[in-house]
C-alpha cells in the first residue's frame, strides 16, 4: 500500500490525495519522483482525479537484496555477487540495503524504478545497494520541488498550447489555399462560359448576315429578270405573212407568289413576292415586320412539313408554294 508520507508529501506540491494514490500505484511504490513524473506523463488522461483504491499486496520499500542485475541503459546494475543474504568473505549477514546508488555521480535512489528514470535521465548505467537511508524533504526542498513543479507544468502547457495554435493556423492556411483554389476554378469556368457565349453571338450574326446578303442578291437577281422581261419586244405585234403553226399548249407558268402567313398570336401577314424568290426572304420579310418574334421556323400545314435550314436557299416555285399558300410561324 502506498505509504501516508509519500501520499502527503505530494499532495503538499499540489496534487490531489487520488492523483497521489494513483500514481504511487502506477509506479509500483518507488518513490515520490517517480510517481511525479508518471503525473507529468499522465496529467491530460481522463480518469486521473477518479477515486484510486490501491491494489493489495503492494508494499513499498520492500527488500531490494534480491533485484535483478543488468548492464544496460535505463535498467539497475546492482553490482556485487555472491550467496544472496551473506557476505562473500566473512560469512557475516550483510546489512538491509535501504537505497540505490548512482556509482557515477553519486545520487541516492529509492529503488529500481527510481533508478531505471534516473538512467534514462542521464545515460548512467552504474549502480549499487546502499545503506543510506534517503532522508524525507524539508520544507524548503518541498517547496523547491513545488516550484519545479508549477513550472514544469506551465511550460506543458504552454508548449501544448503553443503546438495547438501552429495546427489551427496551418489549417487555417489550408483552409483559404483552398478556397482561393476553387475561386480561381469557378472564375476560369465562368469566363469560358461567356467566352463561348460571345463566340456563339458572333457565329449567328454572320449566319444572319450571310442569309441577308443571299436575300438582296436574289431580289436584285429577280429585278433584273423582270427589266429584260419588260424590255423585250412583243412577238406578237411584228408582221408575219407566213401564217405560222399553233403552238402546242403549255403549261401556265407564274411569276409571283402570294403567301398568307399565319403568326403565333393569331394574327396573319398577305404579302406577294416573287416566284423565284427563296424562302429566307420571306423569314426576312417576317424579322423585319415582326422582330419581337426572336428566332422561329416555318412550316406548312396542308402537306404538312417544317422546312429544314436547306430548303430556306430554294426558290418559292421550287417548293411548291406558288402560286398561293399558307404558312404558319412557330417559335424556336
């Protein structure tokens, strides 16, 4: 069982009687500066102000005389030899061994876990048995060792804070890395997009360019068609003395097309044009009278069809709308 001294001295540097206890216990009663530096190791574990009941069978200071030896770091070389119990020359029972000590630098240790924390501390390896017995702390010890402590503590604590704040300002840092990141990629995707809008808007402006200009060449085609036709001399009117044979009936041929056409809301639009005008003038003719209408096609009713993008550079006749029809707007 731990011993009421060591219990009270500890809790004279600050800890509390269940911090004592426990770690008395967990250091297998060795001594006040082992069960402080099992403490130091241990302050941030959850169950370390719970009630500690002492294992039994644990008592401390018991004899060391039959401890292992070793040579290596960190472990007691007890040193000596012999029969346990009697003295190599004398045969004389040798004196209860009350401590350990540092052959190299002389300190006094309580027992082996004491010793085993001082050479892990130094680097020492050398130890034997001695029968000094360690004497308890003054009150100015205690105090010093009070004071040792409160600052080793703080300096825990700071460091522990300290690393704390490094790991809250690196994520931080990874936090903004990644938003300028995704920032950038959003503002890349959206100057794409608009980009790709403008290039868009430029392709349809020269598509409908391209079909105006189709338009007024076919217009001036068919002006042209129309003066030579009304320049030609009559036939009919020059003197023929040979009487000529009856031309065979041919079939009616017309010149101009009249088309109604029908708009979304209900209203219509009668207008005439040429026979060998195309289809994208009339759309034209539709755009210029009606441009809230945005982009739209055309279709027939009776046959039923929608004109295709091909069939808007093919003459009325050749579609068959002369030399009437019925068309009807439908918005894209």
């Amino acid at each position: 069982m731990a011993s009421t001294a060591d219990v009270q001295t500890l809790m004279e540097m600050g800890f509390t009687k269940n911090n004592a206890e426990r770690a008395l216990a967990k250091t297998s009663y060795q001594g006040v500066q082992l069960a402080m530096d099992w403490l130091f190791a241990h302050e941030d574990d959850p169950d370390i102000n719970e009630p500690f009941e002492a294992p039994k069978g644990n008592v401390l200071g018991a004899s060391i005389v039959d401890t292992p030896q070793t040579d290596s770091v960190g472990e007691v070389n007890l040193g000596g030899g012999g029969e346990p119990g009697v003295s190599g020359e004398t045969g004389e029972a040798p004196s209860q061994a009350k401590s350990l000590k540092c052959d190299e630098c002389g300190k006094l240790l309580k027992g082996e876990m004491d010793a085993q924390a001082h050479a892990a501390r130094t680097q020492h390896s050398q130890f034997s048995e001695s029968t000094d017995e360690i004497k308890p702390l003054t009150a100015e010890e205690k105090a010093e060792q009070m004071r040792k402590l409160q600052e080793k503590i703080k300096m825990n604590r700071l460091e522990r804070e300290e690393k704390e704040k490094q790991e809250a300002l690196a994520r931080e840092i990874q936090r903004r890395q990644s938003g300028k990141m995704i920032v950038n990629t959003k503002q890349k995707f959206e100057e794409a997009e608009i980009k790709k809008l403008a290039e868009q808007r430029q392709r349809e402006k020269r598509d409908d360019m391209e079909a105006r200009r189709k338009v007024k060449e076919a217009i001036e085609r068919d002006k042209a068609e129309r003066a030579a036709k009304k320049n030609k001399p009559d036939v009919s009117q020059t003197a023929d003395p040979q009487p000529k044979p009856a031309a065979p009936v041919e079939k009616k041929s017309y010149t101009d097309c009249q088309l109604q056409i029908r708009l979304p809301g209900g209203d219509t639009i009668n207008h005439t044009f040429s026979a060998k005008e195309s289809l994208a003038a009339v759309r034209l003719y539709i755009q210029m009278n009606k441009p809230e209408f945005g982009a739209f096609n055309l279709r027939q009713n009776f046959p039923p069809k929608v004109y295709q993008p091909e069939d808007y550079e093919k003459p009325l006749d050749q579609l068959g709308l002369v030399p009437r029809a019925n068309l009807l707007v439908v918005k894209k």
